[in-house]
C-alpha cells in the first residue's frame, strides 16, 4: 500500500453529514482532484470528461442529488442504489452464476456487464435463466473515503458539485476576490 492510501478513519456518515456546510467554501481545487485520483472513483464513474461506466454518469450529480444524499451516496452506497445500476444474480440452469448490471433485455435475452470494468459483457438466453435476483447492495464499494483526512472529504464533495470545474465558489480563495477600491 503506497503511504497515501493508508487507513485514516472508518468514516461514518453521522460525523460527514453535520460537515457539509463546509463543503460550500474555501475548498482547495488540487486535493479534490487528488483525493478523486487517489480512491479510484474514476474506475467506476465518468466525470469530468474521462472515466469508467460501471456506476452513473457523475456529471451533473450535485444538481441532481441534495449535497446530504451526494454525501450519503458516497459513504453509504447501499443506502439508495441509482435507478439502472442495481447488481443482478442471474443463475443459469446449468448452474452457472453470472452477477452483474442489466445492460439490456429482450424477450429472449439479458446482457449483462459484469462487476468488474474490465469484463465482457454476457448475454444469457431467457429459457437458460434458472433464478434471477436484484441484489439490494451496491457494487460501490464501501469505506472508500477512508484513507481520506476529513478535509480531503470536503474537497472530494466540493468537486462533484463543481462539476470538475475549478471557478466554482466552492474553490474561491480569499487572495481571489475583488481588491476594495481606495
Ligand atoms: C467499483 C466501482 C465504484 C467505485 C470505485 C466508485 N463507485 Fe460510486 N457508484 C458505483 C455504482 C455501481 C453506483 C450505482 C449504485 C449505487 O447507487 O450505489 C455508484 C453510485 C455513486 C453515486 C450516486 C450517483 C447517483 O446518480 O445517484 C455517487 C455520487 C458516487 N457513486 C460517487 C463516487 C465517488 C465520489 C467515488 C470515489 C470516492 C466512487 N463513487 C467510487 C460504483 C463505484
């Protein structure tokens, strides 16, 4: 584990929620990124122009989702899974368990993408589906802020509102505002 990664805290989200006032303010544009690079968010979810397709588009999510349920998102993932993202156990009647989200179906198929990103999509005929269950965990991993310091945290939050824009108010710095006229 490199030095940056290691563990600071289980967070939980009784101590992040009464924070977010925080969030609005004085964020630093840099360590968000950072902390954005370093726990892997981009893997799973497209932001900012770059990245994966395992979770939702983040695009747009600060408008999307109250600061409380942005946060909640992140450190509870379970909690609301997003509409379309749900993991899928799909057991085959010659027993083979294929888990994952439901790209698209048919009448006679279902293709499903695979947890991990690097996977090939499976289609799986609807008369070779023995079981099929939605689970009600989210394949978001959980405790992933926490090799973050607290104000890492804010300025992670900050970033997704922004939208991955560094003129955000959130990012304004003191140094940044309007000189007062002599
Ligand atoms: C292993 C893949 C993975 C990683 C890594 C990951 N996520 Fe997610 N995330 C998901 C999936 C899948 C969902 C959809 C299911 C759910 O709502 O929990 C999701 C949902 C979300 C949502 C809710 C989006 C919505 O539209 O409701 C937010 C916000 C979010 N993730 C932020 C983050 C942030 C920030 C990080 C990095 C700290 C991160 N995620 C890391 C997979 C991941």
């Amino acid at each position: 584990m490199k030095p940056e990664q290691s563990f600071v805290r289980d967070w939980k989200s009784e101590e992040l929620l009464p924070l977010l006032d925080k969030v609005k303010a004085g964020r630093s544009f840099e360590s968000a990124k950072a902390a954005f690079k370093q726990t892997g968010c981009g893997q799973c979810h497209r932001f900012a122009g770059e990245g994966g397709s395992v979770g939702p588009d983040l695009a747009g999510v600060g408008r999307r989702l109250s600061l409380r349920d942005l946060m909640e998102s992140i450190v509870l993932p379970s909690k609301v899974i997003a509409e379309g993202f749900a993991t899928t156990e799909i057991e085959t009647k010659s027993g083979e368990v294929v888990t994952g989200r439901v790209a698209r179906e048919d009448d006679r198929v279902a293709v499903v993408l695979p947890q991990t990103a690097t996977a090939q999509a499976v289609t799986i005929r609807k008369a070779d589906i023995r079981r099929r269950e939605l689970s009600k965990v989210s394949n978001m991993p959980t405790g992933i802020l926490n090799t973050l310091q607290e104000a890492q945290i804010l300025d992670l939050v900050a970033y997704l509102i922004s939208d991955g824009n560094s003129n955000h108010t959130a990012f304004a710095t003191g140094a940044a505002t309007i000189p007062v006229a002599k």
